[in-house]
C-alpha cells in the first residue's frame, strides 16, 4: 500500500541529481491558490478527450490537455481526411474553454534525444497547435515524465515550460473506475496536478471515474482549479 501509494505521489524523475544537489528541475508540479487542483490529461486529441472534455462541462469544470503534436497539420488550412478530424476534437476542446499544451512531437523519451532535436521537436509540436487554435501554447509535459537535466533548457528554447504533476492516477493500470477513484480521494490534497489520460487501456474506466472523482473533491472542499486562471497568474 505504501509502495502503492508512493509510486501515484511522486513521479519518478524526482529527485534528479543536478550539480551535486537532489533538485526538481525548473518546472510546475504543483499549483498555487487555496484548496485547489489541476485536473490534466495525456496524450490526446482522441475520441475519448471529446467525452472527458463533455464530463468536465457537465460538472462545470475545465481541464489542462497535453496533445501529441505529429497528428495535427503544419498547415491548418490543409489537412488531410486524419489531420481534419485531429484539427476538430482539438477545436472543441479549445471551445470547451480548456487549456490545451504539448506533450511530444510523436510521444517519444524525450532525455533519451539530443537536445537540439528535442528543441526542434517542440517547436514543431508547438507551432502545429498554434495552428490549430490561433494561440501558442504555454506548457510541454514531457511523454512518460522522462526527464534529463539539460531538457529544461531545450524547453525554454522551444518556448515552453514544462510541467510535471503531483498526482498520478495510474488510470491506464485500471481494471474499474474504482481503482482509479478510491487511491486519488485518499491521497489528493490542495495545490496537486492530477494526471489522468485520455488514451490507451482504461479509457473506459477514466471516464466512469472522472464524475466521481469532481463529486469526490467537492465533498473535500476542493475546487478545480481553471487552468486559464493559472496561466494568467504565471503571465502577471
């Protein structure tokens, strides 16, 4: 239960060994403001960020998306049949009044590429969704966490800050949405960045979890923190 538990609070970049001294690398992991949580979400656009991104509204809420840039067009106003879809869910979430960010040109490690090519692979991704919503992305959450001392420079290069979480849901290990449900009303606590996914195995649970997970922290007296609010406190 323990090990269990350790494994959701603490992603296992943490700690890093940075000139001589067990550091966080420069970026978010958490959230300022009182009895607060982020609620974001990995590795969309899919079909299943359209139904979260409708679950949220539905409870008045609004979530941080992290979209895999290489199914988006370079050129919005030309895609192909694939990309066209991609360029819609991706419009309507930006219409749910979501924050959407980067995660990966292609999903890949990104500590384990040069950090040129990593630069280069942001901006890619980055400019990809600005092309799709009219605005530049403030956020790349590196795929899997993966993380290497020298990336934080790589990212701002690219023009983003990375951010991390505090929470993991593990929800892509779930085999029902209560294994997802009961270890996060346990462990939550003001300020987390909750990861959940929006693709690969669970999704179903995700989903059948995520109402119950906003009823659950409604009764711990938390709110969901509107990621357009944190971006404007990080502008000021």
């Amino acid at each position: 239960m323990i090990l269990k538990a350790l494994l959701r609070r603490t992603p296992f970049w943490r700690p890093l060994l940075h000139n001589g001294l067990w550091r966080l690398p420069p970026a978010l992991a958490r959230v300022g403001g009182r009895g607060q949580v982020l609620l974001s979400f990995d590795d969309g656009p899919t079909e299943a960020s359209l139904a979260i991104s409708r679950i949220l509204e539905a409870h008045g809420a609004r979530g941080l998306f992290c979209l895999v840039g290489q199914g988006l067009p370079r050129d919005a106003a030309a895609p192909s049949p694939k990309e066209a879809r991609a360029l819609a869910l991706v419009k309507e979430l930006q219409r749910g009044g979501h924050a959407l960010a980067v995660h990966g040109l292609d999903h890949g490690r990104l500590g384990l590429r040069a950090p040129r090519r990593v630069t280069r692979e942001l901006a890619e991704a980055a400019h990809r969704l600005e092309e799709a919503t009219g605005l530049r992305p403030f956020f790349q959450r590196p795929p899997y966490g993966h993380w290497m001392p020298w990336l934080g420079r790589a990212s701002r290069r690219a023009g983003l800050l990375p951010l991390f979480w505090s929470l993991n849901a593990l929800d892509y290990r779930a085999t029902r949405a209560a294994d997802i449900v009961e270890p996060v009303l346990a462990l939550v606590r003001a300020g987390d960045i909750l990861l959940l996914h929006c693709s690969g195995p669970g999704q179903e649970h995700t989903r059948a979890a995520l109402p119950q997970i906003l009823e659950g922290l409604r009764a711990k007296g938390l709110q969901v923190l509107d990621p357009g609010a944190l971006l404007e406190s990080l502008h000021a």
